[in-house]
C-alpha cells in the first residue's frame, strides 16, 4: 500500500466517505453487496422466534432486508412464529438515517412482519459495548464488507466473538476481486499520471482467505470453528456507460475524495476512458439482465 490511495489512518475518513455516498450507496455498487448479503442469508440456520441480529457495519439495511425477504419466502404460513430482534450498528451517521427511514416506511407499510424489533446505533464496530450487543447474545451476526474498513478489526474481531451467543454463527465478508480495479488504475494512470496508483482502501492482506482466519482466530474463535469460502457476486447496470458512470462515482468514494471532481470535463473524460478500459476487461460480461463486472468474495462463516 506504500505510496497509495487510502483513507485517512484516524478512521473518520471511511465512514465519512461512505456517509457522503449513504443515499446512492446502492446503486453506487451495482447490487454487488446485496447479492453476497442474499447469499449470506440463505446459508444461515434457521431464524425462528426469539432470534437476535447483529446486523454490524450494516449500512443502509441491506441484510436486514435480505433476511425479512428470506423469511417471508421461506417460512410460508409459518412465519408469523418467525419474530426476530434486530441490532444495526454503522459509524457513518447518514447510513443509519437511511436504515431509520427504510424501517420507518417499513413499519408504517407492515413490510417487515418479523422485525420485532429495531435498535440502530451509529458507532463504529469497534466500539460495539455491552449495552449494545450483550455477551453470549447475538444468533445471527453479520458484518457484511465491514472488517476490513475497521481502524481495529481485531478489535471488532473480538466484539463480533464476545456478542455472539453459543451455537451462534457469524458471518464476515470481505473483497477478494474487487473486478473494475485493474481499468480504474489504468484510467487514473493515463489521467493523472501524477497522482499517487489508486490502490484498494483496506489492503490487499484481505484477499487472502488465511489472513481472515488468523484475523478470526485471534479474536477468540477456535480454529476449527472458521472457514471461508469464496462467493461470485457482480456489479449490474443496464449498460456499459451506466456501469462507468456509477464507478466514476463510487471511484471518489475509494479514493477518500470529499471535494468531487476538478471539472465536468474532468468526470466526463475519465468515465469514458473506464468504459473502454472496461469493455476489455475480462471481469466484464454481457448477459440477459444487461452488463455486469464479475467480483468475488471471500465469506467467513464462524461458529461459537
């Protein structure tokens, strides 16, 4: 990472990025993370009544959603006994007043039958306490693309382990292939040949499957109670401009840039330069739901 792109070390950079993208947030990555949340969600046991959520780094709702979804389609006639308990924590403030608002329209809407309750908390993962997310608590817990952007994520490593109830199992996802990273680097390199090689936010150590076990290990979680399985997920739009408008984007957000671009002409010469550089990729597939960057994931699925 010597020599690039990164959020600021004091750890307020990444939740204040992401805070400033909270309302396109998921348009902005193209489904990718809602596609690993679903897949999350359907390999997890079994929700039933009584049934508590740790829903860590959780954004703007996304898993919360995917597991009301779930219940609904999987439960049928059983899932009024389904009634699941809830607890969002996020360190950007403007995800949570989106998850505020989802849940408000939600609630007002009856769309969430088995949300029994909600409590949402803007701190970061880190900093989960006792009064948050008991000890020996938490069935469910997921921390979807959270772990690596934490400024301690051993430490939020070890919340995750504490929280979680025995028998319960977690769920942490970080990018193995982020896809659309190797045209991002070449259209930044032809563009701003001066600035510093735009590099991943949280290190590349995360894409191996053996540095989030010792991660996991250390926090408390027995060796031979982690795995991580890789998981495809892809970034969707309805066509290739579309993809290189919404990472031209999502590029700023990366980049722990607040101030935008210098110029509309600026933004309008990089975006086109990355649907070229896109076009070529080998992450870049045309299919019947229109155009998609392939990606994948590592999932650490952790047993107490």
């Amino acid at each position: 990472m010597s020599g690039g792109i990164t959020f600021g070390s004091d750890g307020s950079s990444a939740a204040s990025a992401f805070g400033s993208f909270a309302e396109k947030y998921e348009r902005g990555t193209g489904g990718a993370t809602r596609h690993i949340a679903r897949r999350l969600v359907s390999m997890s046991p079994p929700f039933s009544h009584g049934s508590i959520v740790l829903d860590n780094a959780c954004g703007t709702g996304i898993v919360t959603e995917e597991i009301q979804r779930h219940v609904s389609s999987t439960y049928k006639g059983s899932d009024r006994d389904v009634s699941i308990k809830v607890i969002g924590a996020d360190p950007a403030a403007p995800m949570v007043e989106v998850f505020q608002q989802k849940s408000k329209h939600a609630k007002a809407n009856a769309a969430w039958p088995n949300v029994a309750s909600l409590s949402l908390h803007t701190v970061a993962a880190e900093d989960l306490n006792e009064a948050i997310a008991p000890s020996n608590s938490v069935t469910h817990s997921y921390m979807n693309f959270g772990l690596f952007f934490c400024t301690n994520p051993a430490k939020a490593a070890e919340h995750v382990y504490r929280s979680l109830a025995p028998g319960g199992t977690a769920y942490l996802t970080c990018w193995a292939d982020l896809g659309y990273l190797n045209a991002m680097q070449k259209v930044e390199k032809e563009c701003n040949p001066d600035n510093p090689t735009l590099e991943l936010p949280f290190g590349h150590k995360w894409e191996d499957p053996a540095y989030i076990k010792d991660v996991l290990h250390k926090s408390g979680f027995s060796e031979q109670n982690v795995k991580v399985v890789q998981e495809d997920s892809f970034y969707r739009a309805e066509n290739l401009n579309e993809v290189a408008r919404l990472l031209a984007e999502l590029f700023l957000v990366l980049k722990g840039n607040s101030t935008g671009w210098s110029s509309e002409d600026a933004k309008s010469n990089w975006t086109t330069k990355l649907a070229e550089y896109l076009a070529e990729d080998e992450h870049f597939i045309t299919d019947e739901n229109g155009v998609a960057i392939r990606m994948l994931a590592n999932v650490a699925i952790c047993k107490k």
